[in-house]
C-alpha cells in the first residue's frame, strides 16, 4: 500500500494534451462513435461505464505525468497507453484469474483489472515502475513493464512480438493439465489472453505463434486464447496499410475474427465479452482487432511532427476515445459535462501527489541489488521415486540418454517434452525413440517445424507449473529463435523480482564431427549465444554416463530451482563406441542410475600427470583421450579436464587442477573468438598462472564446409599431439620440476 500522501497537490502546469481535452469537453462538439449502442444492447450498467472511464482517466494522467516527471529527471519511461485506453473493457470482460500477456500500451487494462481485486493500489504501482524504485512490487525498479502477481499479470519486456508465442504455449497448457488430472499456476478453465500492436502484428515471431495456434485449433487441439491486436494504424513512422489486420486474419484457418472500435467502451466491450465466451466455451482461439488510435507519439522523445502531417495529428487528436467515452456518458445520463471536468482534474491531481511520494522511494544502487533477481528463488522437488531396474549394459550417450528420460518421464509426472520429430520417429538420432508409445502425444509433442513456436511452448508451460524438455534438432536451428530464450525466458525472473519462473532444459544436437551428414547447419559450433545470457545454464556431455548425469540434474535444476537450463549434446558422440580402435568399446558406459547428478561446475578429471594440462569439454575430451594414449606411450604425462559446465564454470576448481601442471592447453571445439577458452585463460591469468604456460587450440573463425573438409577448421587429435610434443618438449618439461619444487611434492590431484 502506498504511504500517506502530502496534504497539498503540488502545482502542475496544464500541458497542451489537457488544453486539448478541456476545450473539447467545454466545446460540446463531441466525436461520435460508428454505432450507436446502448447500455441494454451489451449488457454494461451505467456504473460499469463509468468505472471504465475512470480507468481510462487514470491510465491518460499517468501517461502525461510520466513526461512531466522526465523533464524533471525523476522518470525513466515514457512509452504511454494513450489512445489504447479502451482495453480498460476487455479487462473488465474476463476474469482477473485469466493470465494475460500485455502489451506496453495496456496501463489502462492493468488499471481496470485491479478493481476486481482487493488492495489493489494501481497508480502507486506503476508511478514506483515510472520512477524504476526498488518498491516497484512487479520488477524491483529494473525496468518499465505492466505485471502484477495478483492480477495474473506477468510482466513482458519490450522486445517485438516475443511474448505471443509463450502466450501459446500457457495456453496449450491449460489443455495438458486438465488432461493430466493435475493444477498448475491457473486454473483449468482459464483463458489466455495476449496484447500487441498492428507493427508487431507482422514480426516473424508474431506470425510464428499465430500460425502455431491455429495449426493446433485445426486439429482440434484446446486452445482458450485470446489474441489482441491494437490497430493504431502506425509502427512509430510506419503506417499499416488500411484493412491489412483484418485482410491477414479474417480468414485464417483454425482462427475466430472479431473486430470493434476500441475508441467506443461499449463496442469494444461487446466485442471482448464475444471473445471471452467463444474462448472459455469452446476453447477455441480468437483474434480480436481493436482499432485505436495513437496519440502524442510513439514515446516522450518521439516527434511526430517529422513523419506526420499537421492534418493527420489534429484528425488523431479529435479521436482520442477518452472524448468519445466522454460523449457516452453524457448520452447515458451518466454525468454531466462539468462532472466530466471535475473527475478529470480530481485524477489528475491524485496522480500528481502519489508521484511525489514514489519519486522519494529508494532506488537500485548496487551491482548486487540489480542482479538479485537472475536467478529464481527455489521451490519444493517434486520428484517421485522410481523403483525400474537400470540396464548397467555399457552403451554410448544416445541409448543412456534415452534409458535416463524415460526415467525422468516416470518419476515427474509434469514433466513434458517437445520438439520436431521426437514423438513417433523418436528424433533424427534415436535419442527419444520408444518414449511417446510409452507416455503418449500429449507428453511426447511433435511439434511444427518452428524453433520459436517450440521455445515460446516450453516457456507458456514453464509459467504454468509444468516442466518442459524441449529439443532444437541441430543447434543452427536454435539461432531465428534465440532471443526466446535470450529475452523471454532467461529474463522473466529477473524481471519479476523472481514472482514469476518458466523452468525449461532445452536439448540442442550440436558440435561438429558427425560423419556422413555434415555442412554448417548440422556441425554448428557457435555456442557464444547461449553463454553470454545472464542466468542461462549450458552443460555439454562428453561421454554416456556424464550425459546422464547432466541431463538429471539439468531437471532438478528447472523442478526445484526454477532453472533454464541448455543440454549441448555433441552429435558425433551420440552413437560412438570405440575410443583407439574399432570394436574397442572404450566410449560405451554403464548407466550410473536414476540418483547420480552431476552438479554445476563439478568436474571430470582423467590422469594425474603433471607436464601437461588439456582443459576441453564435448569432443575435445574424446579427441584428447585419443592423443593421451600416444602421448603416454612417448613418456609424456598428462591429465585432462573436462568441463561438463561451460557456463557458471568453477575457475577455483580449475585452477586446482592445473595449477601443479608445467603446461596448460584448453582444446576449444568452438570458434576463436567469443569462445570458452578465452574465458578460461583469463580466469587462470587472474589467479596467478603464468601466462607463458597457457596455451590455446580453438577451431578457426569460420562456419564449417561439406565433406572431407568438415573437420578442417577444427581442432584434431594429431593437432593435440603435436601441440602437446612441442610444448612439452620445448620447456617443458623442466618447468615441471619448477612448479614441485615450488609447491612441495604433490600425490595425486586436488578435488575440487
């Protein structure tokens, strides 16, 4: 609740947009809407209308004093709801419990929506968020975003259209848990509801998700989604060609097409109550087109004046819906005009006075306070025990990955997994063979061939109490969908002050190596992607029985802690037996069971040499191995490290490895630049290794071609050993005696 308020409003100048407003409303030259609706033809009471207008009124002050608050340096903001008001009626037509996907422009639906819920305190909400205080209840003053806990209102970030395919995904979900018997954050007969603008309306991603919704309502898949477009007719200084919403949607398959006036409260409320029943009843999708209007621009810095002509802002400007939703009420013997005029100041001044309260609130300072929220809070496991018999058969990482999901799938009844061609074909490598037959399509998903649509799905189902395995088929897939993970799902906690999670693995065939199916689509080794997003997790298997490990606690990490975690999976190592030579068995392992984890940071350690340190993860291991065995056979002793992590990486840990080692080379599989081992080698610098015993042997910076030449750009066995020969050999091995001399004599190696 806000505290007291100051016993006097502060002195405000009127600004044009409120001389506009005034001069109108003393005018009486009121703009009609197109229908003439009455109260009685929607169903809407004349203290309906009303409280709709007030929420309009106080969604329009926030805007305009937002932009006085900038000027003073006390606001952040300035991207407004104005024009969009009349989304206040489509809040009041559902439920406050139906999760609702907002775009930017809603204050005015948020506003609304918190009048069905007790204690609500809307403007001293969002003027927290204006001013980015610590008090902000939605985001802890990260940013400016349209959220509440209480209201089934999970903030989104700015990024275009990325939010619709996440709205597809909770409402898919809503679906699953009714089927499997189960509640998650919503309830069951909830409707997803999701707002965006008639620009973002043509962004890949926004036409991704509609597609996804409406593939699945054609086939008869529930889908209670409500999708929301607010026709401005304008994308900062892009106009939308007239009738290109509803031309694109009027006959999309799988879609229903409604449309209303959202500058007309009784039209747009008509319209929505529609969307609401055809939703909630028949579970089927809608897309309702609001057409609006923007007003004062796109945001504070924006000059309309630049790209618009004086004609066409002063045409805008007699359209603004709160002089329509004005006409109304005196057309319905609801108030008079200087009733109008008294409310209209009476909100202004009460957004004045709670804006000098929340501009005194305390404000984010330190590196510590703004990261607080990267990483969600924890949650209670809900794991079950499963009580199979593990086959100990040693097999390479493709069969032990799939004995393990099966396991999982058995023990976490909320567990779902997602991706193309995973279901009846069992996936391109045979990974989930046999597990749709065994949990059914509603668990195992064949998806469409859209990697957004697929992240968007795991991040909807993580937001509502499920835990989503999703697979990207090869990791050059993952990049026209990255920023779903990048701007959705890694930033949901972070903007939410850790309210609101969308746990997630997400599986990624990757690496280079494969033989007999190559090219830079299928051997993608751009991994900086994935390690440069705050509070993302990457492990990446070198062998079967890490592979288990990591897969096991990749899930715990998403039940319990609520974790997005990436599963990098080296193709080539998938169905590899042999290590020297053929038939050897060397790359197969037993299952190490349901119970072994490895956990973040720990890692894998072969040999206890000391001339040469190789630090490598994935393929590097494999390849490192190979090297070891002619190495050793030249006298040269060495050990190898594998990562497993290659984000949050224990540097203390390594540099115990190592550090009692003559010479360290990190084997890096992936490119040059932006990759793991520059990380490394700094880390190893800042705790004291000198730097004339690290060493890199990184693949080049280059995608990776067909053939004979796959591996050309990549790093080889024969590299290794003859890095290794020359290392050792120039200095080596003397260097050795150095470091025991330095340390004392050292058996064995340091555990982490």
């Amino acid at each position: 609740m806000a505290a007291p308020l100051p016993p006097h409003s502060p002195p405000r100048d009127r600004l044009p947009q409120e001389e506009r407003f005034y001069a109108a409303l003393h005018g009486g030259d009121w703009p009609r809407p197109d229908r003439a609706w009455r109260l009685d033809d929607v169903g809407l009471s004349a203290a309906g209308l009303a409280e709709l207008f007030e929420s309009q009124l106080m969604s329009r002050h926030l805007d305009l004093h937002a932009r006085r608050l900038q000027a003073r340096g006390e606001a952040f903001y300035t991207i407004g709801s104005a024009g969009h008001e009349g989304n206040a009626a489509i809040a009041r037509a559902f439920r406050t419990t139906d999760p609702a996907f907002l775009h930017y422009r809603d204050a005015a639906f948020l506003i609304q929506r918190s009048r069905a819920v007790p204690g609500q305190t809307p403007l001293w909400d969002l003027l927290l968020s204006f001013a980015a205080s610590a008090d902000d209840p939605i985001s802890g003053g990260r940013h400016k975003v349209l959220g509440s806990k209480a209201l089934n209102v999970p903030p989104q970030t700015s990024t275009i259209a990325s939010h619709l395919p996440k709205a597809v995904g909770a409402a898919y979900g809503l679906g699953l848990w009714r089927r499997l018997g189960g509640a998650g954050e919503w309830l069951a007969d909830s409707v997803v509801l999701c707002s965006f603008g008639d620009a973002s309306f043509n962004h890949s991603t926004a036409q991704g998700a509609l597609n996804a919704a409406g593939w699945a309502a054609y086939q008869g898949t529930p889908m209670p989604l409500v999708m929301i477009c607010e026709d401005n007719g304008i994308g900062i200084s892009t106009a939308t060609p007239p009738g290109w919403i509803e031309a694109s949607m009027r006959g999309r398959p799988g879609f229903h097409y409604l449309s209303c006036d959202g500058l007309d409260l009784l039209d747009t409320w008509r319209a929505a109550r529609e969307a609401e029943r055809i939703a909630r009843v028949r579970k089927q999708p809608v897309f309702l087109h609001m057409r609006c209007v923007r007003l004062f621009g796109h945001a504070g810095s924006d000059a309309q004046q630049a790209y618009m002509t004086p004609q066409r802002i002063k045409a805008d400007e007699a359209r603004d819906p709160l002089l329509i939703s004005a006409g109304l009420l005196q057309q319905h013997g609801v108030l008079a005009t200087d009733g109008i005029a008294a409310l209209y100041r009476s909100v202004g001044d009460r957004v004045a006075q709670v804006a000098e309260q929340a501009i005194r609130r305390p404000r984010l300072e330190t590196a510590e306070q703004v990261m607080a929220s990267i990483v969600p809070p924890a949650r209670p496991g809900r794991r079950r025990p499963w009580h199979g018999e593990v086959d100990t058969t040693p097999a390479p990482m493709a069969k032990l990955l799939n004995q393990s999901l099966q396991r999982l799938m058995a023990s976490h009844p909320h567990l779902v997994m997602a991706g193309e061609d995973i279901g009846r074909k069992g996936g391109v490598y045979g990974v989930t063979q046999r597990l749709q037959a065994q949990f059914g399509p509603h668990r195992v998903i064949d998806t469409l061939l859209d990697e957004q649509s697929i992240l968007g799905l795991g991040i909807g189902l993580g937001h509502n109490g499920l835990v989503p395995i999703l697979e990207i088929q090869f990791l050059a897939y993952l990049h026209n969908a990255e920023d779903q993970l990048r701007g959705e799902a890694a930033t949901l906690s972070f903007f939410s002050n850790g309210q609101y999670t969308n746990p997630m693995v997400v599986r990624i065939a990757g690496l280079g190596y494969q033989k007999g199916f190559g090219g830079h689509f299928h051997n993608d080794n751009a991994i900086a992607v994935l390690r440069d997003i705050p509070g993302l997790l990457v492990a990446c298997p070198s062998n079967a029985a890490d592979a288990v490990g990591l897969l096991q606690e990749a899930v715990r990490l998403a039940d319990e802690e609520q974790r997005v975690v990436v599963m990098l999976e080296p193709i080539a190592l998938y169905h590899s037996r042999d290590l020297l030579e053929e038939g050897d068995q060397r790359w197969c392992f037993a299952d190490p069971g349901p119970d072994h984890r490895l956990a973040v940071g720990e890692l894998g350690c072969w040999g206890e040499g000391r001339e040469l340190a190789i630090v490598t993860y994935g393929n590097g291991v494999y390849l490192s191995r190979r090297a070891a065995a002619r190495l050793e056979a030249e006298g040269i002793a060495l050990r190898i490290v594998d990562l497993r992590w290659l984000t949050a990486i224990d540097h203390d840990a390594v540099h115990r490895r190592v550090s009692d080692c003559a010479q360290v080379l990190v084997v890096d599989e992936c490119r040059r630049s932006g990759a793991v081992s520059e990380e490394l080698i700094a880390a190893l610098v800042e705790r004291g290794v000198e730097s004339h015993r690290l060493h890199r042997l990184t693949a080049e910076d280059s995608f990776i071609a067909l053939g004979r030449a796959a591996t050309a750009t990549l790093p080889s066995s024969e590299a290794i050993i003859d890095r290794a020969r020359r290392l050792v050999g120039s200095g080596d091995r003397g260097a050795t005696v150095a470091v025991e001399a330095a340390q004392g004599t050292l058996a064995g190696s340091d555990e982490p």
